[in-house]
C-alpha cells in the first residue's frame, strides 16, 4: 500500500526547519506533498505563485516530494490527493495547543485522515518564518535559517 502524506503550512518562505521535516517525512512515506496554503489572512509577503516556486526550487533534489498551492479547506484537499496523513510539525509545547485544535477539527472534517506530528532537528526549533523576516528586514544574518534561493528572494523583496 503506498501511502502519501500532505505537510500543509503558509511557508512565507520555506525555511530550513520546514526542509528538515519534509526530508524526515520523505523517508518515511512514499509520496509527500506541501501543500501551500493561500492563507490570506496571514498577509504573505510572498504570494502563493512565489511561495510555491521558491519551495519546488528548495525541494528539488526530492524524488517523492511534490508542491502544490491550496486556497480550499485542508480537509478537502488532503482527500483529493488521496492523502492517508496530515503532518505537521510540533517545534515546542507551546505549539501543541493549536495543533490539538487543528487535528480535532481536520479529523471532524475528513474522519480517515490522521494528523502526525514530527520533530524538526533541535537547531531549528527557534525558526520560524516571521522571525526569519524580520531578521532580514533589519539587516540581519539568516543564512543559516533559509536556502540561498530564499535568502535572495527575501533580500530582493526587501530591498
Ligand atoms: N521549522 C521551522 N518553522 C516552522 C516549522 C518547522 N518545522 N513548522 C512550522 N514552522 C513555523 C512557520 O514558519 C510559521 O511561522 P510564522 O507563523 O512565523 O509564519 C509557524 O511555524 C506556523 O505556520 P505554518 O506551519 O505555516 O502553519 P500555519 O499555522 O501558518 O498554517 C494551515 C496552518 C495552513 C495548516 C491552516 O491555516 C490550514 O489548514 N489552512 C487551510 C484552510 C483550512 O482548512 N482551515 C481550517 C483548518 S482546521
């Protein structure tokens, strides 16, 4: 049985804490998919094209992971890829409340999807893509958080 596993998230951009869990992912499952998500309540700085195409051009060198945009339910398309697992990534304990939230809801809407949970490596757990951001916007180093692509898409949009 082969078994295909969806990684929803925003990715404004994709970050190296992002590309650890999705290589973690693709070891253990025989298709992954990322699944941007629209999002437009977050305000991306990327819109979902480029989000979509700097992760592709992140993910490359992955045989068995796919990118695809979304402005549906999570539920719904998770279905229409025919996907048995919903990942997400747990970074602290304080991520944990929203994701419980999140999985009870996404289990309500599509009962034969599971959510799992993986770790990212313990250098990434402080990452996320809004700090990443801002550290750009203010002159900062973030070439130990995102690929060169994304670094040079960031310092482009942010000049
Ligand atoms: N390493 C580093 N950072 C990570 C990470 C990891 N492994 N995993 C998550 N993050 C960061 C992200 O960069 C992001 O940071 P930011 O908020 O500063 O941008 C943050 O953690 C969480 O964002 P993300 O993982 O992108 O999830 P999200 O909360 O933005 O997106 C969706 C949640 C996309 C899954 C949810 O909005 C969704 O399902 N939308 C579709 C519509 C829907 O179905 N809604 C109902 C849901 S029940």
């Amino acid at each position: 049985m082969s078994v295909t596993a969806i990684y929803p998230g925003t990715f404004d951009p994709i970050t190296n804490g992002h590309s650890d869990l999705i290589s973690r992912a693709a070891n253990l499952f025989d298709k992954v998919v990322v699944a941007v998500a629209a999002n437009p309540k977050k305000t991306p700085l990327f819109d979902l094209q480029e989000r979509v195409d700097l992760a592709r051009s992140v993910l490359a060198g992955l045989n068995n992971v796919e990118v695809c945009g979304f402005d549906t339910l999570l539920a719904e398309f998770a279905k229409s890829q025919g996907a048995k697992v919903i990942l997400r990534g747990l970074r602290a304990v304080s991520d944990f409340e929203y994701e419980f939230q999140l999985a009870g809801m996404n289990r309500r809407l599509a009962p034969d999807v599971e959510t799992l949970f993986l770790t990212p490596a313990e250098k990434y757990t402080f990452i996320s893509s809004s700090l990443v951001k801002e550290v750009a916007a203010l002159g900062g180093e973030i070439d130990d958080f995102v690929d060169p692509k994304v670094k040079a898409a960031l310092s482009n949009r942010l000049r």
